[in-house]
C-alpha cells in the first residue's frame, strides 16, 4: 500500500507534501513537474494569486494589531493592501484580470476590505497564520507515508475552530465546503496535533463582486473523511513516484504562469 518514491529520481516531494501542491497535481500533473519537481522559474504570477496574496496579508496584519490592543482603521488596511499590492509587483510581472484594470482592482479591494471590517469578529480569534508539519498517518490503520504534511491554517478561533479565509469570483456553496480539500487536509493536521478532530471548520469568504458579499460556511469531517484523504494523498504520491505527468488543459490554462514551458512538452522538447 506504501507508495514507492525513488528519492533520487524525484528530488520534490522528498522533504514534504502540501495541500498547495496536491490541489496543484490535481489540477494539472503537468503543472505540478514544472513548478515543483523540475523548479522552472514562472513567467509571471497571476492576477488574482497577487490580489489574494495581499488581501490574506492585510487582514492578518488587522488581527495582530488586535491582538496588542489596536484597532486598525479602514484607511490604515488599504495603505496596507496597496503596499502589499506594489510589493508584489516589483518581484514579478503580474498577469492582468480580464477586463479589471489595476485601479479597479485596488478600488475592489478597498470595498471589500470595508465589507471584512464589518463583519470581522477579531475578539474570537486565538491564532492567525498557524504553521504545521504533521505525519501522514492513515487515521484508521495507522499506515505512516514516508513524508510529512505541511502547512498554515489561515485562523483558530475559540471553540477549536478552523478558518480558511478566501477571496472569490463568488460564493461558496454548503457542498463546495463540505468537500473542500483544505478544510479536509487541517482537520487531518488538527486530528494529528490535538488527538481529536476540531470541533468546527468554517470556511470564510468575501466575494470580489461589485457588491462584495461576506460569508461563513461551517462544516465538520470524520474519521472517514480523513481516512479518504489520506488514500487520495497516497495516489497522487504513487502517481508522482510512477512519473505520470500528463498534461490536462483546462480553463486554468490562459492564467497558467508555466503556459510558456508547454509549447515545449507539446513539441516534445521537454
Ligand atoms: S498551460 Fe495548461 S496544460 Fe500546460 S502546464 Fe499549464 S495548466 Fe497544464
């Protein structure tokens, strides 16, 4: 059951595995061998990776000024988002969002960060940017994989909570949470850390519509789930130790940051 990983032949994932690159596997196999295994340098980073990336730091900046006994105002936040925003530029290009030009996108982010003021219940929060490194233990059998899961829970909130904060095109469904692969893989982090699983996982979005639209979708997972994981954890790993990367083209591909490197695996010169 043990997926054999020849660790010479495959350098990445020797160290560790992550959500990050399982949903990444999932998602294109392809994919997954140039940003991870062969390490190619992105051409750029998407658009929407930067504006999630600066909205995760600001609101993270929010609750540990909280946590010493300042609350931040709105216009400190958007002073924030937009050093963020500017930062990230500098270190690559960014690939435009279709039809948003760049004003537009920091005038959303400072409607929506208003949105998350509102509605931010930092005086609940116990932990912010909670960092994991746990064994991947099959949670029935006890059957150990040869590398370690990591991580970074978003937020803990009293009650043994979870939070995983998005920004989206739109909202979450209850069936989008109940299966979401994040919550899954902290329940199985939390499960390993705490020896019992979190009593709560909430998945919290803003939506970046022109009327942004905030919102908390509670779940749970069992033991089942978890043992599901795991097995889809052992899969992919036998998968990337067999050295199948197929190529799956799908409507990710046009903000793809490793496009360029395919023309070469479809001219068979990678
Ligand atoms: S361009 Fe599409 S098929 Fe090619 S690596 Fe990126 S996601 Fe995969």
């Amino acid at each position: 059951m043990t997926p054999v990983i020849d660790a010479d032949y495959h350098p990445w994932p020797r160290d560790h595995f992550s959500v990050s690159q399982l949903s990444c596997y999932l998602q294109c196999p392809l994919k997954y061998k140039f940003k991870y295994l062969v390490g190619f340098e992105p051409f750029f980073t998407p658009g929407a990776l930067v504006f999630g990336s600066a909205f995760h730091s600001t609101i993270e900046f929010f609750f540990q000024q909280w946590k010493k006994g300042e609350k931040v105002p709105l216009e400190t936040l958007i002073g924030v988002f937009r050093a963020d925003w500017q930062s990230m530029k500098t270190t690559k290009p960014v690939l435009k969002i279709p039809n948003a030009t760049e004003e537009d996108l920091l005038t959303k982010a400072e409607t929506m960060l208003g949105v998350f003021v509102e509605n931010a219940k930092p005086e609940i929060v116990v932990s912010t940017e909670e960092r994991f490194t746990v064994d991947l233990k099959n949670p029935e059998s006890g059957e150990p994989l040869p590398i370690p899961l990591e991580g970074v829970i978003d937020r803990i909130e009293e009650g043994e909570t979870i939070v995983e904060f998005k920004t989206a095109a739109r909202s979450y469904s209850q069936a989008d949470v109940d299966r979401n692969l994040q919550c899954t893989a902290y329940a199985f982090a939390w499960r390993e850390l705490h020896g019992k699983m979190p009593k709560k996982l909430i998945l919290e979005c803003i939506t970046k519509a022109k009327t942004p639209k905030f919102g908390r979708i509670e779940t749970t997972r069992t033991i089942d789930d978890l043992a599901w994981f795991w097995t889809l954890v052992m899969d992919v790993l036998d998968a990337i130790a067999a050295g199948a990367f197929p190529a799956n083209p799908s409507h990710f591909c046009p903000s793809c940051e490793f496009a360029h490197y395919c023309e070469g695996y479809r001219y068979g010169r990678l």
